[in-house]
C-alpha cells in the first residue's frame, strides 16, 4: 500500500514533536522539582535498602534515572515517525494547465510589415556657374624656341638600350564555389515536433500531446517582465525560427513585439528549447519554418 504525505504534514509533524517533547520536560522537571522541595530527609530516616544498587540514590523520589528507560523508547517511537514521514514525503512537479493555448497555434497570424525609413530628399541643384567675360583686346604672345637637330659626318649615333618586356603577373585563382543555402520550408509532410512524444504513432495525437509540452516548457520558463506587469502590457508575440535537420533551433527572432521587454523574453526561452524532432519531406529530414505565438496576459 502506498503512503504519500504533503511537505505541509511533515513540517506539522516535527513540529508537534519538538512541542510534545518541550513540554514533557516541562512537566517531568516541575514534577521533580516539587518532590525535592518536599521533605524527604525525614520520610527515609530509618529506611534500609536491601541491595546498595536500589540505594545508589539517597532519594528514590528524585531519581531521575528511573525514566531513562521511558525517555529511550520515546525517543526511538519519535525517530521512526519522522523517518516514515519524510521516506512517505511525495513531490509532485507543477502542471500547467496550457488546454486553452491549443488553439493559438493553428490560428493564422498576421505578420507586421516592417517600417523602413523613408528615403532623404534630393541635395538641392547646384547654382549656375559664373561666367566671366575676357576681353578682346588682350594679346598673348607665345615664345618658340627651336633646337637644333641637323645631323653631320662625325655624329655619333648611340643606339638605345633593348626594353626588356616583363612578364604577366599570373592570374588571381578563381573565388570558392558558393555553398547554396539549402531550401527552407514552411509546410511539409511530417511537421517538427516538440521531444517527449516519441513512442505515440497516430499523427494527430502526436502532434497534440508535443504542443502542449512545446506551450508547457514555454509557460513554465517564461518571465514576466517588470516593467510589462508595471504598466499592464499585455498581448502576443510571435516567434519566428528554424528547425534545422539534427533538431536545432537556429535563425530565431522576433516577428510581431508588444514592446516592455516581452519579445526578448519570450525570444530567451525559445532559444533555451531542447532539440525537436525534426520534419520529413518524402523520408528524408528538411530545414522547416516554424512561428510560435506567445501569448502574455496579467493574472
């Protein structure tokens, strides 16, 4: 038969023992104390004891020893209940109850239209150039001087020296073939699933039980902002990401934001997902697109 106790009950028990046991000193040692005061010089003048081991103690009344055998097996009773307690003591992990999210994942979401800055206006046209009027009456006399190249009998003609042609520098080596980004895609045959829900073969309800452990591992990490909770900002955020072939989780970022620190949250804890189990296209594993509403709201 299985015992299962709460921490609450446990805590309650140890603590009605130290109170049983603070409070049977009490009373045992008030006991003794009046018995001591009480006079018994005279109540054992003329008392012989047969043996010198009953009459160790000059007042049996005050013998504390006498209880030893009482105060051992309370003890021992004590132990054994708090050690049956604390072996029955169960912890149950914390289920988050995510049936009402379900829905959210198959909804379409509506992706917002990045803003881009609107282009500078044109520079303004450049002013027209100046033109300056040179007058007609400014002659320009021009000097040439010739040299003198006739050639005679004695000239010396001293033939140039051969220029010698250098030879090409080789060509530059041909730039690497460029790796083509394998094809990312959206819907295939069989969708990446959360792990966890491995061994259920009917697709439906495999696809079921790993969204609701995808929305319960993202609720159950998740951080409510500060300053969200603050000024009562609530709403959905969207998570686009990859789900490479090993189950990685790659290129994440945030598609849709509500502002006050929500989207780099929920951006945290998507990046903090354990591998998937990745999607098939024709039997073989494929990159797939993946986008996950988050959905924040006070309580």
């Amino acid at each position: 038969m299985d015992f299962e106790v709460t921490g609450s009950l446990v805590v309650f028990a140890l603590l009605a023992v130290i109170v049983f046991t603070v409070a049977m000193i009490i009373i045992v040692r008030t006991v003794y104390t009046r018995r001591s005061n009480s006079d018994l010089t005279s109540k054992h003048a003329g008392t012989n004891f047969p043996s010198p081991l009953e009459g160790r103690n000059k007042y049996p009344e005050v013998d504390t020893f006498s209880l030893s055998g009482t105060f051992l097996n309370y003890g021992l009773l004590a132990a054994i209940v708090l050690m049956i307690l604390a072996f029955s003591w169960t912890q149950y992990e914390k289920v988050i109850d995510v049936s009402g999210l379900l829905g959210t994942l198959d909804e379409e979401i509506e992706m917002e239209t990045p803003r881009t800055a609107e282009p500078p206006p044109p520079p303004p046209p450049p002013p027209p150039p100046v033109i300056q009027e040179v007058p007609n009456d400014v002659s320009v006399e021009e000097t040439v001087t010739f040299k003198d190249q006739s050639i005679e009998e004695k000239t010396e003609i001293v033939a140039p020296e051969p220029v010698k042609e250098k030879a090409p520098p080789p060509p530059p080596p041909p730039p690497p073939p460029k790796q083509e980004e394998e094809e990312i895609f959206k819907v295939v045959e069989d969708q990446p699933t959360f792990p966890g829900c491995e061994n259920i073969s009917d697709k439906a309800e495999k696809k079921r039980c790993a969204d609701e452990k995808m929305l319960q591992f993202i609720y159950g990490n998740i951080k409510y902002p500060a300053i969200a909770r603050e000024n009562g900002v609530e709403g959905m955020v969207v998570i686009k990401f990859v789900v490479e072939k090993d189950g990685s989780i790659t290129a994440a970022e945030v598609v849709r934001d509500i502002g006050a620190g929500c989207g780099a949250e929920a951006l945290r804890v998507v990046n903090m997902m354990p591998k998937w189990e990745p999607g098939k296209q024709r039997g073989r594993a494929v990159r797939v697109q993946f986008n996950l509403p988050v959905k924040f709201k006070l309580e």
